[in-house]
C-alpha cells in the first residue's frame, strides 16, 4: 500500500508535538495551547478529507486499480474518523493530534 499525505501536513504535526511535549506554566497557556491544537487538528482533518475526496488517477476501464486506491484510503478514513469520535467525547485536542500524528507517520510512504 502506497500512501503519501500532503507535505503540507507535515508542519502542522509537527507543530503540535512541540506544543505538547512544551512546558505549559499558567492557564492561560493552556487555552492558548488547546486552541492551537484545536486549528491544526481542523487543518490536518480538512486535508485528510481533501485527499480521500480527490480522484483516483486509475482509468475508469480498469476496475482493480481503482478498487486498490479506495483500499488505500481506508486508513485516512479511520484516521478521520478517529478525530470526529474524540472531538464528539470532548477529549483533549492535543492528545488527539499527538496520536493522529502517531497513525500518520505508521502510514506507508506514497510512490
């Protein structure tokens, strides 16, 4: 399975880990820390969509390699999935990102 995300996802994840793994002193760097979790989680959701939406460059002639790149986005889709179930249970926005980094990066590289 081939599989490459957008490189614009990769500063967004990268982002988060930092913030995460950043020493949060007051609460006021908690909320600020939340809320950026929050806008790269949106950001890297809407990319995630934006790639299992996007058309499979198989001819329609051929059914097997289109079959193939819808298989291939199944892990995208539980990946988008993953972030609508915590965003539903209030769970934290940054480990949420932590871990939807986690699964990105299990991910075959595309090519």
């Amino acid at each position: 399975m081939n599989l490459r995300l957008s490189p614009l996802l990769l500063a967004p994840l990268l982002l988060c880990a930092s913030l995460a793994d950043a020493a949060e002193p007051s609460a006021d760097a908690d909320a600020a820390s939340g809320a950026g979790c929050e806008s790269l989680l949106t950001v890297v959701r809407h990319s995630l969509e934006k790639e299992i939406g996007a058309a499979c460059a198989a001819p329609a002639s051929i059914p097997e390699p289109a079959t193939a790149c819808a298989t291939q986005r199944e892990p995208l889709r539980a990946i988008v999935d993953f972030i609508g179930k915590r965003k539903a249970a209030s769970a934290d926005e940054c480990d949420t990102l932590l871990e939807v980094n986690k699964r990105l990066r299990s991910l075959p590289p595309k090519g």
